[in-house]
C-alpha cells in the first residue's frame, strides 16, 4: 500500500519543479545576468579592457570597435567599476542560451566641432 499511496498522491499534487521554457523565473534583485554596453558614451579609453581579469573585453581604436567573449566574462564587475564614462552597467536580463560567444559592437565616434578662433577676436574687436 504504501508505493501505492506515493503514487496517487504525485499525481494529484503540483509538480515540485517549473515548465522552464515556459515559466521562467524573475530573477532576483542582485542577480548579474550580464554586461550591458552603451556605445553611444564609449570614447575607447581602453580602460575597461585593462580592468578585466579575464581578459573578455577587446578594445579597437583603429577599427572603432568594443568586444566582450561572454564565455570569459567571469561578472566581476571591475569593468562597470573602471569605466570612466557610465558605458557599462549589468543587467539582469540572463544570456539566452545559444547566445554567440563574443559581441562586437561598433563603436559610433562622434567627432566635435572645432571652435573656430576667428569668430571670438571679431566679436571682441566690435566692442
């Protein structure tokens, strides 16, 4: 009798596990799902390439480009910390399974106008 009680009371209850693909769970507040990058503030300092220990991070000033191998990426967080412009931040969205080895992303450069010197001497000389 008492396989036979196990049995029917297994399928009578919930089962203790979730339908992943289908139920997918929050993720907790701390949760570091992976490292999000914004490349309109990258001014390709390099710095974050040179604060993680892994070496995960790629930085190309020649060719404007920023690259993560997120097989590497141990989510440490010193590159979020050493970044001097806020480009890096962690998410916690989780990385997809599947999800390509390494992101590059292009990074686009905005290059400043120039002050020009001859407006400023007129305009003190017309005073």
């Amino acid at each position: 009798m008492g396989m036979l009680n196990l049995v029917l009371t297994n399928v009578t209850h919930k089962p203790a596990t979730r339908l992943y693909p289908f139920e997918i769970r929050a993720p907790f507040k701390e949760f570091k799902g992976r490292i999000a990058f914004a490349p309109e503030n990258c001014i390709l300092c390099g710095l974050c390439q040179k604060k993680c220990p892994p070496d995960a991070i790629t930085v190309t000033k020649a060719d404007k480009t920023w690259e993560i191998n997120l097989f590497r990426c141990i989510m440490c967080t010193e590159c979020v910390a050493g970044c001097p412009k806020n480009c890096l931040s962690v998410s916690n969205e989780r990385v997809k399974t599947g999800a390509k080895e390494t992101v590059k992303v292009l990074v686009p450069v905005v290059d400043k106008p120039k002050a020009d010197k001859a407006a400023p001497s007129k305009a003190a000389s017309s005073k």
